[in-house]
C-alpha cells in the first residue's frame, strides 16, 4: 500500500458490534475477563494497553515501515523513553541543536546518569571522533531547528555500525511523507506527534518506532507501559484522525514554503534565507537525496537587529506570534527569545511553521509586513 492509503486505513477498525464505521473512542480503563479468565480482547487495563492506542501504533509503525510502535504523551516522553531505556553511564552523541527541550531533558533529568556530548553533525570526522567505548547512542534530528541544517543520515549510520551504537532519528520535522530514516539504516524513529501528525495544534503526543524488535525496544515499551506516560484514549483518537490527511497536507505545507523561501530570498530586506530546498543552502544536495520532498520549516534573518525583526513579526496579520509547528495555520516566531539567554541563534532570526492558507494571501501578508 502507498502512504495515502496506509494513513487512511491502518489506524482504523469498523466496530463490530455497532457497524460503526469510525473506531469509537475506548474510554473505559479495565477489561472483562472470559470465563476461564482470559482477557479475549486482549486488553486487560488501559496504562499496559488500548484499543485506540494499539490503533495508532499499528498506523505510525506501518507508515515509517517498521515494525513496532510506542506511543506516548509527549515527543519529549517518548524522547526521554530512549534515554531511560539506556544503561546508567551512556555516553549520547547528540546535535549541538537538537530540539531544545531534549536536550533540556538530558541536562537537567539525566545529569550524573548518562554523558552526552553535543557535536556539530555537519562535521562527520568530530562525530566520529566524539565516539567513546560507552557510547551508546546516536540521536539525529534533520532538518534540525531553527537553521534548517541537514544531517547525512546514511554517513551517521556508516560510522554508528563499526562501533554498534543505535541510532535514533527524530523525524518530526520531515514526517514519513518525505523522510524514510529506517530505508537509509536508522534504527528508532521519534516524532512529536504535537506536530504534523495531529496537524491542527490541538493534541501532544508523542511516538517511537522501532525497525526491528530486540531487549532495547522491549525495554522501550516496559517504560512505556510501567511509566506509565501514555496518550489518552481521546488524544490517540486525535492524532489517528490527523494523519489521515498528513501525506496531502504535507503536500500543500511544501508547495508553501517553497513559495515563500523564494519570495524571501529575493527581497532586499532579507539576509539570509534558510531552507534546505533552496540550492544555496549547505544542506541543499543531502537534504535532495535523502528526502523527497524539504518540509514546510523555514528561517530568515532580517537586515538589522533584534528590533528589525521583531517590527516585521508585529506587522503580519495571517502568521500568528506562537511556537510550536505542524499546523494549518502558519505561525512565526523570534527564536532567540524562545531559546533564552544562552542561545546561539542570531537575534534577526524568525522561524515559520508554514501554513495551508492560500499561498497568495500569506505572500501578499509577508510584502506588506516588510515594506519600510
Ligand atoms: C516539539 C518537538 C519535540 C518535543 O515534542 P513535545 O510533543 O512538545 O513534547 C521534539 N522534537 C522536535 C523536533 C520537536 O519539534
């Protein structure tokens, strides 16, 4: 099956005692037991497991085409399920702009249990030379945030494999629709299901997939399960009725950006442009041979300062002041601020999450907000 069919039907089951044609949403929390007390449905108490969510894993396994899912109640709880699932005293390689709150996550939570050294992915000899005898995982995260920067996923896992460390990619920026990590040699998948997969800001979630079954991922789903951070019922309900228009929203998301990348590019109060489907952007032959299409994420810097940018930000109508991505609505936001006081982003820079209004609309709103 091809990804438009996979995301309407895998997460779906006709309701056999209604004929409902939707899968109802399971809200009740424990399970009768048969006779000789067997659980016949399966479930027997919804933290261990549920029909909705065993819907939503089915659906996001097949769509990265592995063979199991984990879901959670936050990327950062399926995130931080890989760091619990190693041994004390790990040593991660991870990118020196890994999503912000991960890496929030290992610094404060995990400080005196794993070792981490955050390198610069563009640079494959320091990766490799940061390799040590404990090292254990790999964290990739391409397009990363907010400078769009591309890792060479392959050359990651070529250099992973000598050493046998996993490899973990979060994939939430690109989704399955236009990045496939396990067909070039990834070994676990995350995404913020908080993003493209629920696709309208209205439901956290988060997701690990794994390629193939083995005591780390079993350990996986024992935190999950033992945990106990799990989706509710309802938000599995959610992001399952997301992904069914993912792939074509995915679709209109990078018809968008590309629009607006090139608009930007060539206005005389823009710097500098960055994303991955412009061919003057660093990333721009990788990003080109390991995605199929460049997502719908972008920055640019404005001439000037902090101030410069902030007056463009002001003046939009239809790109709302938020964080956060993956939805319909297009949303901008001044980076460095977001980031605190030890950012490393530049202070001109905004990050736009582009929406699926009408393409003309979001231009018209970008040349008003830049006319001096
Ligand atoms: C948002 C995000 C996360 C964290 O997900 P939450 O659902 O907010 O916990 C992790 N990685 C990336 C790339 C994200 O954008």
């Amino acid at each position: 099956m091809n990804i438009e069919t996979i995301a309407i039907h895998e997460g779906n089951k006709i309701d056999q005692s209604t004929g409902a044609v939707i899968q109802p949403i399971t809200l009740s929390t424990t399970f009768e037991r048969d006779h000789s007390g067997d659980f016949p449905s399966g479930f027997a108490y919804t933290r261990a497991d549920n029909p909705n969510r065993k819907s939503l894993e089915n659906l996001v396994a097949k769509l990265e085409n592995g063979t199991d899912a984990c879901a959670f109640s936050s990327g950062n709880a399926a995130g931080g399920a890989v760091f619990q699932a190693l041994e004390p005293g790990s040593h991660i390689i991870a990118p020196n702009d890994m999503y912000h709150g991960l890496r929030a996550l290992i610094n404060t939570v995990y400080v005196g249990v794993l070792t981490v050294d955050y390198i610069d992915f563009s640079d494959l000899e320091s990766v490799n030379a940061a390799i040590k005898p404990e090292t254990r995982l790999i964290w990739v995260e391409t397009p990363s945030n907010p400078l769009l920067k591309v890792t060479d996923i392959k050359a990651i896992v070529n250099i992973a494999r000598e050493h046998n460390i996993l490899i973990c990619c979060d994939n939430t920026f690109a989704t399955p629709v236009f990045q496939r990590p396990f067909e070039l040699g990834a070994d676990l998948v995350m995404h913020s299901s908080t993003k493209y997969f629920g696709g309208h800001s209205d439901v956290l979630g988060g997701i690990l997939i794994t390629r193939t079954k083995n005591d780390f991922w079993e350990k996986i789903r024992n935190i999950q399960v033992l945990a106990g951070a799990v989706p509710s019922p309802f938000d599995c309900y959610m992001i399952i009725r997301g992904i069914k228009t993912l792939p074509y929203r995915m679709r209109g998301h990078a018809a968008n950006a590309h629009r607006i990348a090139n608009y930007l590019a060539s206005h005389s109060r823009i710097e500098r442009v960055y994303y991955p489907g412009l061919p003057d952007h660093p990333g721009h032959n990788i990003a080109k041979s390991q995605m199929i299409q460049f997502g719908a994420m972008l920055s640019f810097t404005v001439k000037g300062d902090s101030e410069d940018a902030r007056g463009v930000l002001n003046k939009l109508h239809l790109f709302t002041r938020a964080t956060s991505l993956g939805g319909v609505e297009s949303l901008i936001e001044h980076r460095a601020s977001v980031e605190g006081p030890d950012t490393k982003t530049p202070f001109n820079l905004l990050r736009v999450s582009v929406g699926l209004e009408n393409i003309e609309d979001l231009l018209a709103d970008l040349a008003q907000a830049l006319k001096i």
